[in-house]
C-alpha cells in the first residue's frame, strides 16, 4: 500500500511596518522591511515524512533576503525563527527558501529550492509566497517484479546497483553509492546523468558478475531534471551462457512538493555526530584531566511529528555497560548505569532524540599504562515508523596528552603577547588538530577565541590578563601582564645643573673668562663634564677645562636641549695651542659616571631599572662634524638578575656624520635577541655621543680621537645637539 505525505505550500508573509497598524496585531512596531512567517506548515497525512527534515521542519529551512540589485548585500541569512522581522528599505529583494545541501551524490538525501522576487514600498505591507519544490533528482531500483524466477536472492549471494556520477563542480572525485533491495534511492544534482552498474556475486560458482545499465531512458537529460524519479525495474533470465540481468522498464515520474510524494522518496532515519572528531566523525576524542565540558551526541534525525521507535546498540571495552541493549527494553537500573558514565540515553517515543555524551567528556581516565581506553558503542539501528538506518559504529577514545602555555617576557610587550603552546607528549597530530587559545580581559569571567600562536593585539599597557589553551577540555592556562609605557624622566632636557669657572683665556694670563658648564639635574641621566671640567690642572686655562655638555637653545626654539661636544683637556701640566694630552666625546646617557683625577679610576655605570619593552629610541638632533667625524646614539636593554652572567636583550644603533643644520628626528630601531626570550628586562640605557669613536677607556679614546679637535684657545670637535628623547611603544 503506497503512503504519502502532502507537503502544503511554505510561505513567507514580508510586511512593511512604517504607519502601519494591523486590527489582529497591533503590537507592531513601525518601520519598513519583511516580518517573516510560514503561514502554513506541512500537513501529515501519513508516517512517511522524510526523516531528514527533522522536527520542526518549517525551522530547518534556510531563508535568504538579498538586495535584488547588490545581491552580496544581506538582509538575512539563517534558519527561520518564529515572528522574524527583517528590516530593509524599500526597494527590490530576492527572497530565497532552502532545506538540504544538494550533494553531488547521496543516498536518501532531498532538497527542496525556492525563490521569488518582491518589491517594498516604503510604509505598505508586502506579502510574498515562496513556492518550493523538489530541487535535485533520484534513482530507485526495483530488483524484479516478484513473478516466479524473479528473485534474486535465490541466485545471487548478494547485489546492488552502483552509482556514479562525474567529477563535482569544484571537479573532485565524488564516490559511488550503492542502491541495495532495502528501499535506498541516490540523490544527485538537477541535470547529472549518472551512470548505472549492476555488481552481484553468483551463488552457484562465487564469480563476480558486472552489467552496465543501458537503456535509451537513461542518457535523456530530460529524466534527470530537478524533481524528476528515475525507476529502474530490474529482471534475471537464465540462459545456455548463465545468468543475465536486463532492464525491463524505466518509469520517470515528476514529483513536486506541492504534490504527493511516494514513499521511495522518504529516507531511512538518519543518524550525525555532533562534537565528535573533525576529521573521523564516528569517533569522539577525549583527554584524561579535561575539566571543560564539550557538547558531544549521536543525533537520530527523526520526521516531524513522530518519535523514535526503537533503538538497538551495542557496547564494548567497559565492564560496567557491556552487552547487547533495546531501549524499550532496558531497566531503570540499566539506564542509571550510562548516566552513571556521563551518557544520557534518548526516550522512546522522543520526538528529537540523542545520545548525549556532553557529561562523558569530564572525568576521564586512559588506561592505568598510559594507553588509549577505547569504549565502543556498535550496531547502532534506530527505528521510526517501521524504518530503520542502516547499522553504524561508534568509539569513545579517552587518551593522554601533555602540553603546556608558555608567554614569554620576550613574546610580551605594552599592547600585544603572543602565546606559545608547548607540546610535550601523546598524539601530536589529534593535539595540533583540536587545540585552541582564549585570552580573558576580566579575570576569566568570559573568554575571547584567538588564533594560536599568534600575536593578540590591541591591549592595553599595564593590565593582567588570563591566557588559556585548551584540547577537548584539557586546560592550561597562565597570568599575562602587558608592560606599561614608561615614560623617560627629563627626556625634554628642560633641567639642568650649572658649575661656572673663572679661567685663562689660552695662554693670555692677563685675560680671564667665565665658562660654565651645564649636566643634567636628573635621577637618571650622566655626562663626563666631571672628567672634562671639573679637574685641577696646573693652569687653569681654556686650554684644559673645557665642558663636554652644556645647554642649547631647544627644539621650536622653545626651552633646551643637550649639546655634546668633543673637547681636548688636562688636569695636569696642562695643554698648549698645539698640544693635547686628553680628547674626550661628549656624552649624555643614562647611569652614573665617576672620575678620579689626576689619573682615574674612570667609572661608567650605565643603566637604570626598567620593566617595560619599547621598540623604537626616538630624539630630535642636530650635528657639526669636525674632521671626518661621525655620531653615535644607542639603546641597551639587559637582564641582570646574574651579575656575573648579564644578557643582552635588545639593543639598537644610529651612527651618521653628516651636518644637519636644524633640529631632525632619529629613529632607532631595537633589535631583540629570540634566544634570551624567557629572560625579563631588568635594566636599560640610551647613550649618545659626540664622536663614534668614543670608548669607555680615557687612554684609548684620546689615541681615538686624535686630531677630532681644533687647535688654538679651545679644544673643540664635534657637536651633537640633542632634544626630546623618548621611548617608543609600538607593540
């Protein structure tokens, strides 16, 4: 006896709300645009709705509205939801309605298309009446008419029909199907014409026995249009040669889902994993330690309007649940135990039912040796209205895998850290395969998803974040604090101390002159005018005294800046016009300087504390070679928690002897060194300098700069004229 099912017209009402009060629904906010509804849902006369359609189906459709004009412009695209409104302005859309994934070829797999095109008036009501129909084709067989000699088991020990189709849109290999004597029908695209073979094994001898399907029915591209169903009736002869298959008939017939749909057309009960393995859907992974849990069933794809029948399985690999179950039949006892598990069994008669594995996904453990614990879950066959899936097998693997979550000081700067996941142990490939990273800005109240390995940017300096890696629910998770943005004390150069000398012009005894010298009045910034003028030469002369640093007009002509001279000088018997015992490069830089006249010690003591990871020096500066010279500004940034072992994190250098008139910017760029990324900054200096060729041992720099200064009264060289030095946070 043949059932069918009237499907009954899906419609959608788009209704445009600007002024407009309806007397039945005068609730309705204002405004212009669609309110979606399906006035009529699909009417059951009988329990042979598709199974794939699920329950309810008139939310299982996929409604698009586009701009008829820009169809890239979306005003909706998602499943529909009851009272959906979709504001547009007025104007012309393209309404679409869809439910399957028209694949390139399937078993018991419909689609159904609609589409129409619909004007909006700004302030009117529009009604719009999507008419969907069977979009893809199907082939059924019927393996002979059952007269006598007519059956096919008696002849062959098994058989089937394969089915193929050529390569897909994206020309990829698409796989066969078999149609076997159980009620399966193939589904393929509008317009493929597939081809038909007849595969079977001969009871009598065992050989394999092919026949190519030919028949004049099945080349006409018009019986495989959308809608249309290829029915293939099969009958056997025997002859002197043996056995021989034939095509007795091919019925096409036009199905519409407006009309009556016979039942070949009606899928078996379809069974889909959710939250199982990406890449092997029949297995679900899970990790000894997981503390979050993953949502995880075996979905059983029901018709609309009617519940599960049946449901038969069988379970392997743990103590406490193995055997063979019938839903209908199992004890309450028997049921607690899966819960027990974590594993939440469907209801017979449920209209939506799952196995749910979500609670198994916690509190797991591998095998006492390290190995997988593998529990299985077999023959699983559901049953509604008398049809049933095909038997599949599924597997619950618990393993072990180590790693960890690693930001380093090195991958940590103001505004972004990049997180590093460390893989220590177990099955790299599933690790690598399912393991994510999630950054929290409010203690870990909520999470943001973000790519591994990859930097998170956007932050903000100074604040702690929690950063977490997780794999199927394993976690491993650390505290991230940004740096903040420390600003340099004094960088403007606006304050200074002063130290004036009465000395002899050269050698003029008879004139004397006021000089005075000017360092830095700050916490962190040094010059060597204590080497330079603050010694007690024989004769206190120009000749000897002469100050490295001093101030300069700044900037814009605004406030000062730092001029650094090269300068000859002595604390002893003292220079003449044409003999110079010292040459010194002025320097400005951050530390502490000491010289003991007349001899030494001279004492550099670059660097203050420092916690944060700039990426650029930045200063203003102007230069006057003297005699082929060249200038030399550069950044340190050290980890001196070793005394003995100091590493070297970043640095960064700027050398240039060309003249430069008036004030241009420097920008250095700081290198860090990947091999010492573990390591935290502790200490950082900046040093500039008059002369590149300074040293930090007086001896060798006046060997250095010889001939770098003029003769006469003064001793002077180069100049390096320097203002707002700051510290640059890209990153």
């Amino acid at each position: 006896m043949n059932r069918y099912i009237h499907l009954i017209g899906l419609w959608i009402l788009a209704l445009a709300m600007a002024g407009c009060q309806d007397e039945e629904d005068s609730a309705r906010e204002g405004g212009t645009g669609f309110l979606i509804s399906l006035t009529n849902d699909v009417e059951v006369t009988t329990k042979a709705t598709p199974a794939v359609l699920g329950e309810p189906l008139k939310e299982k459709f996929k409604l698009k509205v586009v701009n008829d004009a820009a169809l890239t412009l979306k005003y909706y695209d998602g499943n529909y939801k009851e009272g959906l409104r979709v504001n547009t302005p007025a104007g012309r859309y393209c309404l679409t309605a869809e439910y399957g994934t028209n694949p390139a070829l399937a078993l018991d797999d419909p689609y159904y298309k609609g589409e129409i095109t619909k004007e909006v008036e700004e302030g009117k009501m529009t009604s719009a009446s999507i008419p969907c129909k069977v979009a893809n084709a199907l082939t059924s067989v019927v393996f002979g008419e059952q007269p006598e000699g007519q059956d096919f088991t008696a002849d062959f020990s098994d058989y089937r029909v394969e089915v193929s189709v050529k390569e897909d849109d994206n020309h990829d290999y698409v796989a066969p199907v078999e149609i076997k004597d159980n009620g399966t029908s193939a589904y393929y695209r509008a317009g493929t014409i597939p081809t038909f073979t007849f595969i079977g094994t001969v009871k009598e001898t065992g050989k394999p026995y092919t026949f190519p399907l030919q028949d004049d029915c099945l080349t006409d591209p018009a019986n495989f249009a959308a809608g249309k169903h290829c029915k293939i009736v099969l009958t056997m002869t025997k002859t002197e040669a043996g056995l021989k298959v034939n095509v007795s008939k091919v019925e096409i017939n036009r199905v519409d889902i407006q009309e009556t749909i016979p039942l070949e057309w009606l899928p078996k009960p379809k069974l889909e994993t959710e939250g199982f393995d990406e890449v092997d859907k029949t297995t679900l992974y899970r990790l000894e330690g997981a503390t979050v849990k993953r949502t995880a069933k075996l979905n059983i794809n029901l018709a609309k309007g009617y519940g599960l029948d049946e449901l038969a399985f069988s379970v392997k690999g743990d103590p406490e649940l193995e055997g063979d179950y019938q839903l209908s039949k199992m004890t309450e006892e028997q049921k607690q135990s899966f819960k027990d598990k974590g594993i939440a069994l469907p209801a017979i008669g449920g209209l939506n039912p799952s196995i749910d594995f979500t609670d198994a996904t916690i509190s797991v453990k591998a095998n006492e040796d390290g190995s997988d614990a593998t529990l299985s879950l077999e023959n699983v066959v559901a049953t509604a209205n008398k049809r049933s899936n095909e038997s599949s097998s599924y597997k619950l693997i618990t393993k072990k895998i180590d790693f960890g979550l690693e930001v380093y000081p090195g991958d940590t700067w103001t505004k972004e850290f990049t997180p590093t996941l460390v893989y220590k142990s177990g099955d790299k490939e599933l690790f690598n395969r399912n393991v994510s990273f999630e950054y929290s800005e409010d203690g870990g109240k909520t999470w943001i998803a973000s790519s591994k390995d990859e930097a998170i940017k956007g932050l903000t300096p100074g604040k702690t974040y929690q950063a977490r890696s997780v794999c199927l629910g394993l976690v491993r998770d650390k505290e991230v604090k940004t740096y903040p943005e420390i600003v340099l004390e004094n960088g403007d150069m606006e304050d200074w101390n002063s130290s004036t000398r009465k000395l002899i012009l050269g050698a003029t005894f008879w004139t004397s002159i006021n000089v005075t010298s000017y360092s830095p009045n700050s916490n962190i910034w040094a010059c060597v005018n204590k080497k330079t003028f603050e010694g007690n030469p024989n004769i206190k002369s120009t000749y000897n005294l002469n100050p490295s640093t001093y101030r300069e007009v700044g900037r814009g002509n605004r406030g000062y800046a730092a001029a650094l001279r090269t300068v000859g000088w002595d604390n002893n018997l003292g220079n003449t016009t044409n003999i110079i015992y010292h040459v010194s490069a002025g320097k400005l830089f951050i530390g502490t300087y000491d010289f003991t006249h007349k001899k030494g010690p001279e004492s550099y003591n670059y660097g203050m504390k420092y916690g944060s990871r700039p990426t650029t020096l930045n200063a203003y500066f102007k230069y006057s070679p003297y005699s082929g010279d060249s200038f030399k500004a550069w950044i340190v940034l050290e980890n001196r928690d070793d005394a003995n072992d100091v590493k070297r994190i970043g640095y960064g250098e700027l050398v240039k002897g060309e003249n430069v008139d008036s004030y241009k910017e420097m920008s250095i760029s700081i290198e860090y060194n990947p091999d010492y990324k573990e390591y935290y900054i502790t200490h950082m200096y900046v040093v500039f300098s008059s002369s590149s060729a300074c040293s930090e041992n007086e001896s060798e720099e006046t060997e250095n700069l010889k001939g770098k200064v003029s003769e006469g009264d003064y001793h002077s060289g180069s100049v390096l004229t320097i203002d707002d030095i700051s510290l640059i946070y890209d990153k």
